[in-house]
C-alpha cells in the first residue's frame, strides 16, 4: 500500500477527486510533506517558503488529489478561510519542535474548526506532527494533549 492509499484511508477519501487544504503555521512543513506525496518524479529538490498559496495536482492509480498549499505566515492566514468551502479534507501540520508556537497553533485549529464553512462538515483531518527527527521534538501524543484533539467529536481525525 502506497503513502497515497494510506493517506486516502486516514482521511476516509473514498471521492476519485479530492481537494486537500494543507494548513498550519509557516515554517511547519507543509510544502515538504505535500512534495513527499507527490510521485517521485514530480518531487522537487529546493523547497522554498509558500507565499499566499500554490496548488499541488498529482494523481496515483484510483485517486486524483488538488492539494492546495497555505501559506502559515501570520499576514496570509486570513487566506486559508477562502477555500474551506472547496475543501474535502485537511492536512493540518504541526512543527513538534516549536514548543513556544504550539499555543498558536492551537489557536489557528481552533478558528479553523469554528469557522462556518468547516464547522458543520464532517471534514476528515489528519494531523502531521512533523520534525519528530529534531531533538527538542515532542511526541505525537503531547502535540495531542497540546491541541485538545480529543474535543474533536464530529469529525474523523488522526494524527501521524
């Protein structure tokens, strides 16, 4: 099973069509994970800052994905809410070595999800705990606790 597959599984994607929004704090990862996902060569080498936004288009053998890549900059997050309504599911990135931010992170998932466009849809989540690899990195479990995943009811969700 490739990463594709599980990704659709997690996300309980069961469209041939999917538009992702990958979102979460600049600096988190999120362009790095979104080139990850894509077919090896379609990957880049040299990952620059998003700026606004850009869209992702890759397709695996059963799904089509549009992912569309947020910027995490404090004066562009007002995008991010422009394209809820487009959205069948969230990638939401966590940087687990910026301890000082995760309340900000925090704060971003919780506007995310009272948001009108996102709150009453069951909107599948998964939640990157990204740099696991960097020493000072806290563990998908307190990253967890830190972001209240557990009052998330009303959507599926996982962390990974």
């Amino acid at each position: 099973m490739g990463l594709f597959d599980k990704l659709a599984g997690w996300l309980g994607l069961k469209k041939k069509e999917v538009h992702v929004l990958c979102l979460g704090l600049d600096n988190s990862g999120k362009t790095t994970i979104i080139n990850k996902l894509k077919p090896s060569n379609a990957q880049t080498q040299d990952i620059v800052p998003t700026i606004g936004f850009s869209i992702e288009k890759f397709k695996t053998s059963s799904l089509s994905f549009t992912v569309f890549d947020m910027s995490g900059q404090g004066r562009y997050r007002n995008l991010w809410e422009h394209y809820y309504k487009e959205g069948q599911a969230i990638i939401f990135v966590i940087d687990s070595s910026d301890k000082l931010r995760m309340v900000v992170a925090k704060e971003e998932l919780d506007t995310l999800l009272n948001h009108p466009d996102i709150k009453h849809r069951r909107l599948p989540i998964l939640f990157f705990a990204n740099k696991m690899d960097l020493r000072d990195a806290i563990s998908s479990v307190k990253v967890s606790q830190l972001l209240s995943l557990e009052n998330i009811k009303d959507k599926p969700w996982h962390i990974w």
